[in-house]
C-alpha cells in the first residue's frame, strides 16, 4: 500500500501582538532561529525547550531554511519593535538612580 501524502499544517501561529511561537507553546520563533543558528540540533532545541514537540521542531527548521530570507525580515522588524519598546520604557522609567532608589525603598535593617 502507497504511502498517502498530505499537506501537513506548519506549527506556528501569530499571536495577537504580532509575534510568532511554536503552535500550543509560549517559545517564539526567535527563540528557535537562535538557538539553531548557535550550532543546537532539533533535539538539543528540544532539550533546552521540552513543550516543544520533535516534528514541531524539525517542521520549524525546515521553514527557517526554506525561507531564510522571510524569517531574516521578521526577525529584523522584531529587532526594531523590541528597541522601540525599550527606549519608551526607558523614558518613562529612567534607569538613571534605580539603584538609589530601590535602595531608598529598603525598610531600614537595625
């Protein structure tokens, strides 16, 4: 008997905040282009990462190799989006004197 071949479903979906995670996982694509591209097999992903399914993985993989340049783009508007994000959270939050004033914070130690 012939080996049926279907169209199987790539495991990643976009959130609502536009970022990019393994299907019923809180591990973004990020997280999995990193990893991969410091030298991590499938299964060392796995390891660091153990909600992540095996195939989830590979079929990832095989995305980000397929379409490098795609994943390159969104990891480049992420890289924007996250700088963005840090410097209103610097204004709004200078860091300038945060340790004085966590220390200012600290109930007094007799």
């Amino acid at each position: 008997m012939p080996l049926a071949l279907a169209d199987e479903p790539l495991p990643l979906v976009t959130g609502p905040d536009g970022v990019i995670r393994v299907s019923g996982t809180r591990v973004t694509l990020d997280t999995v282009v990193a990893s991969f591209r410091e030298g991590a097999t499938a299964e060392e992903i796995v390891q660091q990462y153990p909600t992540l399914p095996l195939g989830d993985v590979y079929a990832v993989l095989g995305f980000i190799l397929r379409r490098e340049a795609d994943v390159d783009q969104y990891l480049r508007t992420r890289g924007h989006d996250t700088e963005a994000v840090r410097r209103e959270n610097e204004r709004r939050f200078p860091p300038a004197g945060l340790r004085e004033r966590l220390r200012q914070r600290r109930p007094s130690v007799s």
